[in-house]
C-alpha cells in the first residue's frame, strides 16, 4: 500500500483567509486574533525563506485555526462589519 500523502496548501485560500481576518482585525478586540494572523504569516514567511522544508502541516493547521476564529467573528456579528467599509 502506497504511503498517504498530504495535499499541497492552497495558497489562494490562506491568502483569502488573511485578506478576510484583516477585514475583521480593525472592528473586532480580539487578541487571539490577531495572535492567529500574526503565526499563520510568520509561516508563510518561513515556507518561502526555506522552500527545502515541509511547511505544508503547519500552515494547513495554522490556517485552520485561524479560519476558526474568523468563522467564528461572522457568525458572531463580524460578516455585517464586512460590507460597512
């Protein structure tokens, strides 16, 4: 039996994720938050300055975190805050 391999991390979602919590970041007092966003991009970072390492697990479960939150925020009154810019 072939050996399971992880699915690669699909950047256009995390970048999505970001771009939708920096939304949220400025309306919402949320330290997590910001802690989340904070780890998921010192990932990123870390993926492109070390393309040789295998970042995919961390950043598929920083990223899950994250959108945890942010789901989180628009269930809780944040997806309002998303459209009064």
């Amino acid at each position: 039996m072939p050996p399971f391999s992880t699915p690669p991390v699909r950047m256009s979602q995390v970048t999505e994720l970001l771009e939708v919590a920096h939304t949220i970041l400025p309306k919402a007092s949320d330290h997590d938050l910001v802690q989340k966003v904070t780890i998921l991009k010192e990932y990123l970072d870390f993926s492109q300055m070390n393309p040789e390492h295998d970042y995919g697990p961390i950043l598929r479960r920083a990223a899950a975190e994250l959108d945890h939150s942010v789901q989180f925020h628009l269930k809780n009154g944040a997806g309002s805050l998303l459209s009064s810019e």
